[in-house]
C-alpha cells in the first residue's frame, strides 16, 4: 500500500493540519503562510516544500481553461494542484487538504483525491453534483457532456 502524501494548501497549514502520512506543498504556499503569520510557530521542517514543475503547471492551466475555473485559481492554487497532479501520477497516493471551493473542483476534475480541512457540521453537509459547464444538464456518468461535448464539473447542490 503506498504512503499517503497529503499536499497541504495555506488553510491547513495556518489551521495546524497534520495528517497520518508525508506532508508536502508549494514555497508559494509557504509564503503566504508567513504573510498571515508574523509570528511563525509551525514546524515547518514537516512539510516537504517542492517547487510544482512548468510541465504540470500547464497541464493545470489547460484543465482550468476547459473547466472555467482558470479564473477562479490564484496562482498558489495553480501550483499547488500541479505539485498533486504530479505527485498522483509518478504514482503516489496524493490527497489535496483544501476547503477552497475551485481546487475541489479542479481536483475532482483530474481525479486527484482531496479532503476538506475543517469538518462542515453533520447537518450542514453539503451534496454535490456532476453538472455541464456548457448546457447544465446534470450528467452523473460523463466527464464530458454526451448532449453538448462541454466538460462536466462538480457543483454543489445546497
Ligand atoms: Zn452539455
């Protein structure tokens, strides 16, 4: 079974996140870390900072651009899903901590497993889904709109 990387966005790591399993990000994430925290208390020597590689980072932007989500996407955001779609396919179980709305969505989209960082209350579970950018036909079995061709993202229902 292969270890779990955990790629952490500046939520978790602000949050204090520390999962079961390796803990990597982006400097870019660090850096906004230390934006929002004068006083850094985390131990950072944790994580594992990695730079996301160009190759990637266009395979991102490419995505987004389908999805619609490229507006969306800081460029921390970019990074960070590059370093996770990287990870996922040297073959590493690479899961995204984010509660950011658009790099779930994202995530879904490239099939990188993700996990929200703070737990949404039981009554306030959120449902989500499978809905064309183009028609919004809901489309719970394609990736790519069988009516139209647009890609398929995930919404949430309420
Ligand atoms: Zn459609």
């Amino acid at each position: 079974m292969a270890v779990k990387i955990w790629i952490l966005d500046t939520t978790a790591i602000i949050l204090g996140k520390k999962p079961e399993g390796c803990l990597t990000t982006v400097p870019e994430v660090i850096e906004e870390v230390r934006d929002r925290i004068s006083r850094l208390k985390l131990e950072i020597s944790e994580i594992d900072v990695e730079d996301a590689s160009d190759r990637y980072i266009g395979d991102i932007m490419k995505n987004a651009e389908k999805t619609g989500d490229i507006h969306r996407l800081s460029g921390t955001d970019i990074k960070l899903l590059a370093r996770a779609l990287e990870l996922k396919e040297s073959g590493y179980h690479a899961v995204i901590l984010t509660d950011d709305y658009t790099v779930q969505n994202m995530a879904y989209h490239l099939k990188i497993p993700f996990e929200s960082v703070v737990q949404k209350g039981i009554s306030k579970e959120y449902k989500w889904e499978k809905v064309c950018s183009g028609c919004r036909r809901v489309t719970p079995d394609h990736d790519i709109c069988p009516v139209c061709g647009s890609p398929v993202v995930l919404k949430r229902r309420n």
